[in-house]
C-alpha cells in the first residue's frame, strides 16, 4: 500500500510540472472489487495516448477459502476517434498487465506464489469538463500468455485461467497544455 501512495504522489509531482496535456487517475471501480489502481495518461498526440498504471489486489476466490492478493502494473495504448478536447471522446487499443502475488489457501493453510502477464484490446469513452476533471469508463478483453502458480503441495487447484478482464471508471484531473 506504500507503493500505491508513493507512486501517486511521484505521478502528481511529475504532472504538475508538465507543459503538455497530463491525466492523473484513480479507478474507484476497483476498490469496490479489491483492485484499485491509480494512472496518468500522458498524450501523445491530438487522437493517441500512453497510460501507465499501478495497483494492489485483494480478493478472495472460491467462497473465501482461497485468499489472492498481488500487485498490478500495466500499460495501455488509447487511440481517440474524433477527439474534441485532445485525447478524449471514445477510443479503442491495446493493453498489458502483469499481476504477482500468492494465492493462500485458506483450509489447508498452504501457500503458493502466482504471476501473470496479459496482453488484451479494449474500448472506452473518456469526458474532459471545461474545467479538466476526467471521467473515463472503458472494458477490455484478452488473454494471460504466462500463467504461473507454484503450489509445492498442490492442494490449490484450478486457480488459473486464461481470460483476462478489465473493466476501467476512471475519475481524475487534466494537468497542463491546451488540447493542441
């Protein structure tokens, strides 16, 4: 949870002194589900940008006997279709995640460690006010390429699966720099 801090006030810090147009985000969706993550989107040009993210993960799987808990980063690349305030309105691209963490099993008191690495697609739309506040709302769809749980006694069974989903509401602030 350390991290999660630091790395938002280092994100502030950074988009405070940027001349171009900068997002810092928080996901609250995700705190509803045991996954917040914070973000800044930095633009790229007037219809691309790049964002960077970090977050924690704490769920419980399996009527709460098996207890999950990792740290996230990722990034995502957002193409904006006929943006109006720079980089916004909707998008599609890509995105990937890397998740690594232990998967505990409750009962048997037995531990394992997991890693994870997704590539996917997604889609959103972003909303700019005249006054820089963001608000996004985006899903994305894909597949983890690595998929690793090491389980020495192998009593945490079907943890892993492929299908990876993200699902994104945003709300944050636009730092800096007109929308050209």
């Amino acid at each position: 949870m350390k991290l999660l801090k630091l790395t938002l006030v280092g994100m502030l810090f950074a988009a405070m002194n940027l001349n171009a147009q900068t997002e810092v985000k928080i996901n609250p969706l995700g705190l509803l589900f045991g996954s917040p993550d914070v973000s800044a989107e930095f633009r790229l040009s007037n219809s691309a940008g790049l964002e960077p993210f970090v977050g924690f993960t704490s769920k419980n799987w399996a009527g709460g006997d098996l207890k999950y808990t990792a740290v996230n980063a990722g990034a995502a690349f957002k193409y904006y279709f006929n943006p109006q305030r720079g980089f916004d309105r909707f998008y599609a691209g890509a995105y990937t995640r890397f998740n690594n963490g232990t998967v505990r099993d409750v009962i048997s008191d037995s531990e394992g460690g997991y890693t994870r690495l997704s590539l996917g697609f997604m889609i959103g739309q972003k909303w700019v006010s005249k006054k820089n506040v963001v608000f996004e709302l985006g899903f994305g769809v894909g597949r983890a390429f690595i998929n690793n749980l090491n389980d020495d006694d192998g009593t945490i069974a079907d943890f892993t699966f492929d299908l990876d989903l993200m699902g994104r509401l945003a709300i944050g602030y636009r730092f800096g720099g007109g929308k050209d």
